[in-house]
C-alpha cells in the first residue's frame, strides 16, 4: 500500500472518530456509554479473530 494512502486511511479514522465523539457528546450520550460499546466491540472482534 502506497505511504500516502497508509496516511489518507489514518487520517479518515481519526476524523471518524472525532465526529462521532462530537455527535456523541452533542446529542448527551454518557461517557460511560461509550466506553461500554466500545469494550464491547472489541471484545466481540477479539472473540472472532480466535475462530
């Protein structure tokens, strides 16, 4: 994969990732909310991966 696609992919996640933090954060979703789906979330891709 060519260095500046690498760095167009990062760059997309993390403004992704901002975004839904702000969209998150505007609309009142608590915090604790969040890091519950995103523990969540990786737990259910860690269990996938050990198929």
């Amino acid at each position: 994969m060519p260095l500046t696609s690498f760095l167009g992919l990062i760059a997309l996640v993390v403004v992704a990732a901002g975004l839904t933090l702000l969209l998150a954060f505007h609309l009142g979703v608590p915090m604790a909310a969040l890091a519950f789906a995103a523990l969540a979330g990786s737990l259910i891709l860690g269990i996938r991966q050990w198929r």
